[in-house]
C-alpha cells in the first residue's frame, strides 16, 4: 500500500504538468544557464551550506553536526542536464547529513546546452581528485538522482578508463541510463509519468551529448562497462518512464555477474526520495545502511 501523501503529491505533479516546446525551453536554459548558480540565502543558512572556491566549479558542501569526514560524498545533482538543483535537492541531503557522518560536495557542473558532457565529466573529476587526497576511496560515495544518476554511473566508468580509483559505493536514484530513450518499452510509461517530458528529454541529451553518438557511454551508460566498478544502488519507481531502462540495466548486470542493490518501489514516481513522503524516509534508511556497511 502506498501512503496518502505520495498519492497527492502524485496527482499535484499532474495538475502542475504542462506541454513544453522542447527548442524554446533550450533556449530559454541557455540564457538560464549563462550565469552563475545562485544558492537561495534562505537554505545556505537553514542548512549552514558552505560554498568551496578552491575548484574551477561552483561547488557546495554540507556537513554532519560530529565526525563529517568519516564519508565523503559526492552528490550529483539531476535536472535533464540543462537544469541547476532544486529546492528539494537541498531538503534531502541535509536530511541525509543528519543520520550519516558525512561531508557532501554538491558540484554545480556546467550545463547544457551551453557546455557538453565532456564539461561536466571534467568538473566533477576536479572534486573527485580532491576526495581522493582527503580519504580512503571506500569511503567515498558518488550519489546521483535523474540526469546526476546517469552521470554519477558514466563518471564511475569513465574512472575506470582512466586507472583512477572508484568509490566505495555509487547511489542512483532514478537514473537517466539511455538518453536517448529509444526503450520501445518507454511507450507504455508515457501515461504514468507525472513530471517528465519524453521530447524534451531528448531534446536536452543531444545538447547534452554534442558531437557524441547516443550510445556513447558517457551520456548513456548503460552502454558502458559494468565490471570493476564501485557497489551499485538503484533506487526507480513504478510509475517513470526510467523504469524500463532501469530493469534492463539490473539484467544487463546479471548478465555480467555484477551484484547490484535494486529498490524498486511500487507507484512511485520519478527520484521520490527527495519527496516529503513516508516513502522517502524508507530509501533514506536503506541508502544510509548501504553507505555505513
């Protein structure tokens, strides 16, 4: 049984989702995206969010009240690529800081359709180096929700290309896995979808992915390599159109003898653990004893 709240906030997605014009929403997060990120002052000091400038990318970090440095964490934010982190992204990470000892690094990396995946890939290698100087690699988790998902899975493949260490564990939560969403099993999701809107998604990962191919791994990791990688989370809900790339990617691994933790929640929607919902609390336990094993 599902909770009353995740049932409302369900249907106050749908009352709020509108038709997009994909090529005008594109140039409207172009001039969005051509100034710098502005943290509302209102959460930094809620939440006592520091901005570190020591990094070529605006990059902000959130701490436990005692022992912050026992996990690093590396949290990429979601948003089709082209978006810069909602409220809510906020909201769930200090509730994360407040049941883990941790220090989280919350890179904003360059978006589309200003910069190409090259850009960010780069960018949050900058912190990940820096992680890296500062703690065990088991001990730091790269945590990532929608597009941040499927860049938090390519950025741990592309480690693995270059030789560099990977972390402990790599947190997805409703992952873009295939931007270009050619799933033909997608179809049948498009009605159960309350946030997302298939055209534009594929309008934001061709800017995403520039002079790419879709299938690169790097935009679309679920062509990438499995082995060798940190231990994989996955959290997706029933009622996204993630979910047939998501099941896909859980075979795929099994396929390759790669144990991955799959949570799949039943009528939930699209990175439902950032929601206020009773759900929310439960992958927030399940993530926190992931991270602390």
């Amino acid at each position: 049984m599902r909770s009353i709240r995740s049932f409302l906030v369900e249907r106050l997605l749908f009352l709020n989702k509108k038709k997009i014009n994909a090529g005008e929403y594109m140039e409207q997060r172009r001039v969005i995206n051509s100034q710098p990120y502005e943290l509302p002052v209102k959460l930094q000091s809620k939440y006592k969010i520091s901005q570190d400038n020591r990094f070529p990318v605006d990059t902000y970090i959130l701490k436990s009240a005692s022992q912050a440095d026992a996990k690093q964490i590396l949290f990429i934010h979601g948003g089709g690529y082209v978006e810069q982190p909602l409220v809510w992204h906020w909201h769930s990470l200090h509730k994360l800081t407040q049941q883990l000892n941790s220090k989280v690094y919350v890179p904003v990396y360059p978006k589309a359709p200003n910069y190409q995946v090259m850009d960010a890939v780069l960018s949050v290698l900058s912190v990940y180096k820096h992680l890296l100087e500062n703690g065990k690699p088991e001990n730091i988790v790269i945590m990532g929700d929608s597009a941040g998902g499927g860049l938090s899975l390519a950025f741990a493949q592309y480690l693995s290309e270059q030789g560099l260490p990977q972390p402990g564990n790599i947190i997805l939560l409703s992952p873009w896995l295939d931007i270009t969403l050619s799933n033909p099993e997608i179809a049948n999701m498009l009605d159960a979808e309350p946030m997302l809107d298939w055209e534009t998604l594929v309008e934001a990962g061709k800017r995403y992915a520039g002079d790419l191919p879709g299938t690169h791994y790097l935009v679309s990791p679920i062509y990438g390599k499995l082995t060798n990688l940190g231990t994989i989370t996955l959290f997706i809900g029933t009622h996204e159109f993630f979910l047939p790339d998501a099941r896909k990617f859980r075979e795929l691994a099994s396929l390759k003898s790669v144990n991955i933790h799959y949570y799949e929640y039943p009528k939930m929607n699209h990175v439902f653990p950032v929601f206020p919902i009773p759900e929310a609390k439960k992958a927030l336990k399940q993530i926190v004893d992931i991270i602390q094993r």
